[in-house]
C-alpha cells in the first residue's frame, strides 16, 4: 500500500452540522496523524466549502440526487427521480474523471453515488451509517424502495460503519453479506470550558432543533410537575435551539398554561452554545431516536451530568449512575424526578460531571475515532499489518 492514501469523501449537504462536524473532524485528524489526503465531493455550494478552503482540503462542486429524503414521495415524483439520476451521476464521473483516489468514503446513508462509483470505478467503498431512515430520526424515507436500497448496500460497499449500536442493530436485516463495524463519532475537546457549577438555581439544557423528534415537550412537562406537583422551585430550564413554528408555538403556549415563565428559557438559535453550557449544570437529551447523539457528549465535555431517553444510541453513551440518569420517553414523571435527584443533591452534580467527562474524552475523542476509521481503511485494501 502507499504511504500516501487519497480518499474521496462524499456529504450529503453543505451546511455546517452534525455529520458534516463528524467529517471534517474525521479528515483533519487523517491528514495530520495519518497523512491520508482528503478530497470532498459536494452536492452544492455552502458553509462547508469555504471551511474546506481554510483548511486546505480539496473539493469538487457537483449535485447529485439523495437516495433518501424529508418525505414519502408519490409514485409520480419516484419515477422522475429515476429518469433525473443517470444524468446526475453521469456528471459525476465526469466532474471526477481527473482524480485519483485510493478509496471512496460515502458520509451518510442518504447518498448512494458513492456505491455506483464504487461498481464503475472499482475502487473500495466505505459507508458511514448515521440516520435511521424510515422516519424515526429526520423523516427520512427512501426515495427507490428497500429492495433496492438492500441491493445497493450489499452490492455498493466493503464495509459499513456505524455511529452506534442502534443504527448498526437497525440496519441488521438491510446488509447481510458486508461487515458492518460500530465507530463511535469523535467530538473535539479543544476550546471547551468545564462548567464551574456555581449557580443559585440548578440550570438544566437542552440544545437541539425545536422539533416533535427532539420532544422539548416532555422537558416543559416535567417542569410543570416540578413546579405545580412536587413545588420545587431552584431549578430553570433552559431551551436552545429553533425549529418548526407550530411546535415552538406548541412549547411556548404550554409554558405559559402551566404558569412556567420564571422557570423556562427559550434562548433561540446561538453560535455562542459553548459559552452557554460552561454556565449550565445538567444537559438534557429527550430526543425520540438519536443516531449518536452529539450533543451528548458536548454536555460531557463541559462537565455536565446528562439525563437521555432510553431511546435510539443516547441510553449507549449514558451510564446509569455514574455520568448521568436515563428516563422513559414520553413519562414525565420519571424525567422530573431524576431532575428532582440533582436539585437536592448539588455535590452529584460535580461527581457525575467529572466521571462525564473522563468518558468523553476517553471513548469519543477524535483521535480514537480516526485511529478506528484508518482501520478500517487498511483492511478494505488489504494491508492489515
């Protein structure tokens, strides 16, 4: 094999997210520990592309048609789908034609240019699997049918990787005939302040999209029983993010029926989220299904325990009574008396924030994640040594 390895990586989108976080941490560590060379195909123009120009990664701009989308699509729009996708991926190849690159590395289960390259260029394929599809996480459905969608995942890689033990248990019945190994995401420690936990009140946070899959309503619930059920009242929730109008309307007029305005923030979307969490005492995840769960180890990075659903991968990165409590989704009693625990026992909120954030930085750090994908690009050409 040669010292120097090209790999062409392939996102889904341009803006600056969760995935897209994921790679870019994924491609500089590559590059700076491991001398891979990374090379993105874009399917447009965006945020992502002038980060790439500040880091000196190469990139071509060619849009290409998602396997998947936000909606089921009616017979009619598949169909155009299908006619519309030879002349996309043509443009592709051709966009590509003067690269060389010694593997393909598909940023999403979303995208399947990356398998057709695979089988025209016979270059080795490996697929990042972070959504679970079928409208559990993002509304995702697939665009040209499971039976295809199974054709092509078992056809258009040499190895699939798995942001969790979810997404890895969800796609079980899908790839049957290719490995699949479970890669937890890398999240970078740098620039990150531990919390200090000095505040009068108990500051709870929730960072994500205002959305029914984040389930923000379950939090103000259980705030309702705090305040109105179990009069307690040295606590504040605080909720970051935005979203879907109806629903942020939903959340807001919730709050105001329960008589919760002193004890609920609506801080709105903020670029500033770091300085925010340095400032709070306990991260809260209520999210329905979490491929991984990013947020989640933000919290643990700054030193905040993390109460999470027993849903999707968030149960798998919270260790029961050590870093964190897990709750069910949907009860909001047991939320508010895990939230109850800390209010009244203030030292466990220091204890379970350092044990946080030890795992964090053991078991998510960037660095594991690129050793355990560099790995994996050894074995897919054959140099295992």
């Amino acid at each position: 094999m040669k010292n120097e390895m090209k790999v062409l990586f392939i996102t889904h989108y341009t803006s600056i997210y969760g995935a897209n976080i994921a790679m870019l941490s994924l491609m500089k560590c590559l590059r700076d520990r491991h001398g891979v060379v990374p090379f993105v195909l874009l399917p447009g123009y965006g945020d992502l592309e002038y980060v790439l120009k500040h880091e000196g990664i190469k990139y071509v701009v060619s849009g290409f048609v998602p396997s998947k989308q936000g909606q089921k699509m009616s017979v009619f729009k598949s169909l155009m789908k299908k006619i519309k996708t030879p002349y996309y991926y043509a443009r592709v190849f051709y966009r590509l034609k003067n690269e060389k690159f010694d593997i393909i590395h598909t940023n999403s289960s979303v995208i399947n240019i990356g398998a057709l390259l695979h089988l025209a260029l016979r270059k080795p394929h490996v697929w990042h699997l972070r959504e679970f599809g079928d409208g559990l996480d993002y509304h995702i459905y697939q665009n040209l049918g499971k039976s295809y969608e199974r054709f092509v995942f078992n056809k258009g890689a040499d190895r699939f990787i798995a942001i969790s033990e979810s997404i890895k248990e969800y796609y079980s019945d899908r790839i049957t005939k290719v490995e699949v190994s479970r890669i937890y995401d890398g999240v970078p420690s740098v620039g990150r302040m531990v919390a200090k936990h000095s505040n009068r009140d108990v500051n709870f946070v929730c960072v994500g999209c205002l959305c029914g899959g984040k389930n923000q309503m379950q939090l103000i619930n259980a705030s309702s029983i705090l305040v109105n059920v179990l009069n307690v009242k040295d606590f504040r929730l605080n909720i970051i993010g935005n979203g879907e109008v109806e629903y942020d309307l939903e959340l807001r007029k919730k709050v105001s029926e329960g008589g919760l305005e002193k004890y609920v923030n609506f801080w709105g979307y903020r670029t500033d989220v770091k300085n925010i969490l340095a400032k709070m005492d306990v991260g809260v995840i209520a999210s329905r299904s979490e491929g991984f769960g990013l947020v989640t180890v933000e919290y643990m990075l700054h030193g905040l325990p993390v109460l999470g659903t027993n849903a999707g991968a968030t149960k798998e990165l919270i260790k029961d009574g050590c870093n964190g409590f897990v709750f069910e989704l949907d009860n909001a009693e047991d939320l508010a008396n895990r939230m109850k625990y800390f209010i009244d026992n203030r030292p466990e909120i220091v204890k379970f924030g350092e044990n946080g954030l030890q795992i964090a930085q053991t078991e998510y750090s960037v660095e594991k994640n690129a050793e355990a994908v560099y790995s994996c690009y050894k074995t897919v050409l054959g140099d295992e040594g």
